[in-house]
C-alpha cells in the first residue's frame, strides 16, 4: 500500500513532457506469475488448484496466485461426494 512519504521503485511508463507529467508502474517490477509457474511444471504433471468459477462448458482453476487455467467438463471425472475433482 502507498503512503504520503514512502519511497518506492517503478518502472516508467510514459513521459508527457509537455504537461510535466510522468506514469510510474510498480507491478511491472514483481516477478510473472505466468513465467514463475511454468518453469515449475511440465505437461502431464499433476497439479492442485481451486475451482474459481463455473460456466457451461467447463470451470476456471486458480493454479496459482495470478495463475488462472481452465477445464473442460468431459475431462472432470467425480470421485465421492466430499473428495475432490480429479483430472484426467
């Protein structure tokens, strides 16, 4: 969170030199969850996630934070009532 009189990095944006203006980013340097994510894994392994949000043709699985993958129904298989989803 940013406060009056911290100090932070950023990267710039954009300069309008015209009106003195300038747009700093801040997530820009944080690491890419995306790039993170997949110098971790491979096709075919197996991974956990949380179901996000249903739709018709399948859900969205939160893989992980910012990692979001999504799963077609005929590839759900249910096991038990209280176990969770599995893949094929």
């Amino acid at each position: 969170m940013l406060r009056k009189g911290s100090t932070v990095q950023g990267v710039i944006l954009s300069i309008d030199a015209a009106h003195k203006r300038l747009s700093l980013g801040i997530k820009q340097l944080q690491p890419d969850a995306w790039e993170t994510w997949f110098r971790k894994y491979n096709v075919n392994d197996a991974v956990h996630g949380k179901v996000l949000r249903l739709a018709g043709f399948g859900g969205f699985v939160e893989l992980a934070e910012g990692v979001e993958g999504c799963v077609i129904f005929p590839k759900f298989r249910a096991g038990p009532a209280a176990s969770p989803i599995h893949l094929r």
